[in-house]
C-alpha cells in the first residue's frame, strides 16, 4: 500500500519521474487504478485497514486535538494478514487515533 502520492508521481505513468522499484512492483504486483478514496488520508486509511465505510469506523477527520480514533474492537487487515502467516511493519504516520496507546 502506497499512500498520498499523485497519480502522476510515478515512472509507471509519468516517464519524467525515476520510480524502478514501485514500476516493477506494478509489472509483477496489483494495480488497483479504480476506487474511492476520501479527501483526506485518515478516512482512507481507515476504509483499507478495517474493510468498511470510515464513518463505521469512527473515522471522519476531527481535528488533531480531538480525542477519537478507529475502533478498537475491530480487527484491522495486519491482523488478518498475520493469522495467514505474513509478518507485518508499519512506517510512516498513523492518524487513527493517537491519544492512548491501545491505538498503536
């Protein structure tokens, strides 16, 4: 999963750009070149870890001192792909919820 890039920042569809590692994941991997996202990352990123609509997910983009984050109750796709064997790592910004550690 490759988050917030444009649709053009890559070699794959923008020949000015230099990307061979994302081209040859697309020649070998998925490209998935329909679907929604929202306006903002958080919502989208909820939708593609829990599988559902963000505001089933208690994810609608409050603002950053808001005390709110995805459920916890629900088993988000690194879960999932853990119970099939795979190992899992997450880099880079987490918006689903940041003020109590059982978000993380």
């Amino acid at each position: 999963l490759v988050d917030d890039w444009g649709y053009a920042d890559v070699s794959f569809r923008n020949p000015a750009i230099l990307s061979p590692n994302f081209h040859m994941l697309v020649e070998t991997g998925l490209l998935l070149d329909r679907h929604y996202v929202f306006k903002y990352c958080s919502p989208s990123r909820a939708s593609f870890l829990t599988g559902r609509w963000p505001h089933h997910a208690h994810q609608w983009n409050p603002p950053q001192t808001a005390m709110v984050g995805l459920n916890i109750n629900m088993t988000l796709l690194p879960a999932k792909l853990k119970t099939a064997g795979y190992k899992t790592y997450m880099v880079g910004k987490w918006h689903e919820g940041f003020f109590d550690p059982a978000y993380l």
